[in-house]
C-alpha cells in the first residue's frame, strides 16, 4: 500500500476527553479523526446539554470527531442523534463492544453481541429514522468468538458506513492476547468495510498487521498511543530526535496539567487525571511499572505543581513571611532526606513550612513524577 493509513484515535473514557484531544493533536498529531468517548441518552427524560458538552464543534476544531452512543433505548437513541445532527455530525458510532462488567450485565456493550435479534431489531427500528450515517464498534464476542461471526453476516443488509473490530472477546478486558487471524475470518463474512484494533503499540506491530491485511485501510489506535504519543506520526513514517521528543512530551504534559487543573473539581479530580495518563505513560517503559500501585491519600495539588515546574508561595513557620519555594527547592530532597522527616502534616523543607500536606502525599507525587516523567525524559530519550 502506497497511501497512508487512515488512523483513528480510539475513545477511552476518563482520558481522550475534548481537551485531551486537541492537544494531543496540536503536540503530537497523526491522527485522521477520533471516536469519542460514548454519550449515554437517559429514556424519557429532558435531555441534558451538558451530555454533549465534549462535543460541541467548537471545541473540536483540531481533530474530527466521531460521537458515540451505548445505550439501546430506541427513543433516547433517536433523540441524541437529532441533537447530534442539528450540531453538524453526519457520522454516529454505536458501541457494542465495551467489556466493563457494569455494562455488558445489562445487555450493552460487548453484553449484547450473544443476542443477534435485539442487534438486528435495534438496527431495524433506528436506520429509517436516523439523520446520519451508523458504524459499529465491537469485539470479536462477549465469551466466544463465534459471536460476532454469527453477527457479521446478518449485517450484510443493512447500510452500515463500517465496523471497528477489536480482536479481543469482552471477557477478556483487555488482558490476554488480541486475534488477529479472527479478524481475517471477519473479513471474510463481512461486505462492510473493516477497521481493525487491538494492541497496535509500535510501527513493527502495525506494519506486520497492515502487511497481513493489506486491503485494510482504516486502523484504531488506543492504549498503544497513550504509552507511545509518537507512534501515529511514525507509523506514517516520520522520526523524531530525542532532544524533539523531550521537548513535545514536556510541553503536552504541562499544558494538559495546566488544563485539567482549570477544568476540573478539585485537586483529587486533578490527580486522578494525571495518575490515568502516567499509568499509560509508563508501560512503555520497562521496570517503571511497579510505581502505579498507588496509595490513598493524594489531597493536594501543591506539590504537584512544584514537580510539574510552577512555583509555589509558602508561608514561613511564623506565619508572617512567605517565599516563593521553586521546584528544585523540593526536588533536591534525597530518599534519606524523605525517610527521615516526620510523618505530621506540617514539616520543614529548607526552614520553611508545608502546611497542612503530608510527607506521605510528598513521597507519592514525587514516586509518580520523578520515576515515571523523569526516567522517560532522562533514561529513554
């Protein structure tokens, strides 16, 4: 294949937000277009505008969207896409493969793919009313693949734009193995064009996988592109030197801190964030993966933007004075300097007072921080 790939960014709740999005755009790039995380319309009920929030135009200008929707009640259904539509969507995406247990014990997601007649009676009921374009995102099945191969040929009919495929069963979360060969017997069952994901991590993997289905035109890329932000750009072959990629991750990584810090509720929501996006981070890595089994206890942003590099004004012991205390201030701190201080609230750095934030929140931030950023800065590039 001469053309390049047409790439999607997958939609992973909790982290490919509107926001995450464009900056991943603006600093990394790669990406032809990206599915969003679902929108679940409640039945009989006005439908909330803060639902589609993520998905306004405008805030969407630097990667196209595709929106997404899990539920299965046909008039809720039918009333978020008119709404999507009077938005400008032409393309909507139905999720049938979510593998969260929450979900696929009420029959959605994955949970649904053992029951061919409510999908076939659901596409039925939608596709004379819907004002765009329908694609499918599934897995191979919910407990056998035979699943979806039972589906895939039942579809045929019906005018589908395509069907994303990830080669996982829903049982298997996302542990274990993909199947790329079940996506080959796919193909074979299949009119509509196929997507395929799964596990795609690096250019080897999707080389090999494009080689294999060389008629494959549209690839899915998720976990793989939150361990390694370059790998859509180099899969369509471009390279980038360390000192490049020192640069692009730290200016990503400040600017969604900074981001998330303005748009979220607090500073437990703030961590909660960060801690999702070094998880993906640091499995790229070899040995830094032990650091994300975390602890309890992470209340405070301040440190945090001491590490991040954005300092911060304490109040001296006496609390009459204050100072501007800068990141080095606090990163000079040696394990036996952190083994060493009290386990209070308040304790001292450099005659100056933390308050109210323990050493343990310092040990946590700083093992997430400095192991997980530090080694992929200085160890990796």
């Amino acid at each position: 294949m001469t053309d390049q790939p047409f790439l999607y960014l997958a939609p992973i709740r909790g982290i490919t937000d509107c926001l995450f999005r464009n900056l991943f755009q603006h600093h990394f790039g790669g990406f032809d277009q990206a599915v969003a995380p679902f929108v679940n319309p409640q039945p009989h009920s006005p439908f909330d505008p803060k639902q589609l929030r993520d998905l306004q135009p405008e805030e969407n200008k630097s990667l196209p969207v595709v929106p997404q929707f899990l539920h299965t009640e046909i008039n809720g259904l039918l009333s978020l896409a008119q709404r999507l539509h009077d938005l400008g969507y032409t393309h909507i995406n139905w999720n049938l493969g979510c593998p969260a247990p929450m979900v696929t014990r009420k029959r959605r997601g994955s949970g649904l793919l053992p029951y061919p007649e409510a999908i076939t009676s659901l596409l039925d009921q939608i596709l004379p009313k819907l004002p765009m374009q329908l694609s499918i995102k599934t897995r191979l099945g919910l407990n056998h693949k035979d699943e979806l191969a039972a589906l895939l040929p039942r579809l045929n009919d019906y005018p589908l734009k395509e069907i994303i495929i990830h080669t996982r069963l829903g049982k298997q979360l996302y542990k274990g193995s993909t199947d790329p060969e079940s996506f080959g017997h796919c193909m074979e069952l299949s009119r509509h064009q196929l997507v395929y994901n799964g596990d795609i991590t690096d250019s080897a993997t999707f080389h090999g996988l494009q080689k294999q289905f060389s008629t494959v035109q549209r690839w899915m890329i998720g976990r793989g592109v939150l361990a390694d932000p370059f790998l859509a750009r180099t899969i369509k072959g471009e390279q980038f030197s360390p000192e490049q990629r020192t640069a692009m991750l730290i200016s990503f990584h400040q600017e969604l801190y900074a981001g998330y810090k303005k748009s979220l509720a607090g500073p437990s929501h703030l961590l909660g964030r960060m801690k999702q996006i070094w998880f993906y981070l640091a499995a790229s890595f070899p040995g830094q993966q032990k650091i994300w089994k975390t602890e309890k206890g992470l209340e405070s942003p301040t440190l945090f933007d001491l590490l991040t590099g954005t300092p911060v004004t304490i109040q001296h012991r006496d609390q009459e004075s204050a100072c501007q205390l800068n990141p080095g201030q606090v990163l000079c701190l040696t394990p036996d300097d952190r083994q060493h201080l009290s386990l209070a609230d308040t304790f001292e750095i450099d005659e100056y007072y933390f308050l109210n934030h323990s050493i343990h929140f310092l040990h946590n931030v700083m093992k997430y921080y400095i192991l997980a950023c530090q080694a992929i800065i200085d160890e990796y590039f």
